[in-house]
C-alpha cells in the first residue's frame, strides 16, 4: 500500500497455465519461476492494476 500522498503506484500480476508443476522450492526468486514455467506454458495473462492514496 503507498503511503498517503505519494503519488499512484502500479501492481503487476502475472499468471500462467502450466502442463505439469514446476519445480520450485522455498521461496523461489521472480527469476527462478520465470525459469521453471519456460517450455511449460500452456497459456498466460498480465493485469496491472494501479492504486493512490
């Protein structure tokens, strides 16, 4: 949540349909799930949403 008065801040969420689960462990890095859904994606979308206080 941005703190009141500082301005308009964007969120992105991205989500995929995979053929089989991908191998993650722990608390894996945006680049470590980037890796593990590549050549196992059946479909993808994007929102971005954006909120100000």
């Amino acid at each position: 949540m941005p703190p009141p008065g500082h301005g308009t801040h964007r969120y992105f969420f991205r989500l995929w349909a995979v053929s089989e689960t991908p191998p993650l462990h722990g608390k894996p890095t945006v680049d470590a799930v980037h890796r593990a859904v590549k050549g196992r994606e059946l479909a993808s979308g994007a929102l971005v949403g954006t909120y100000q206080r």
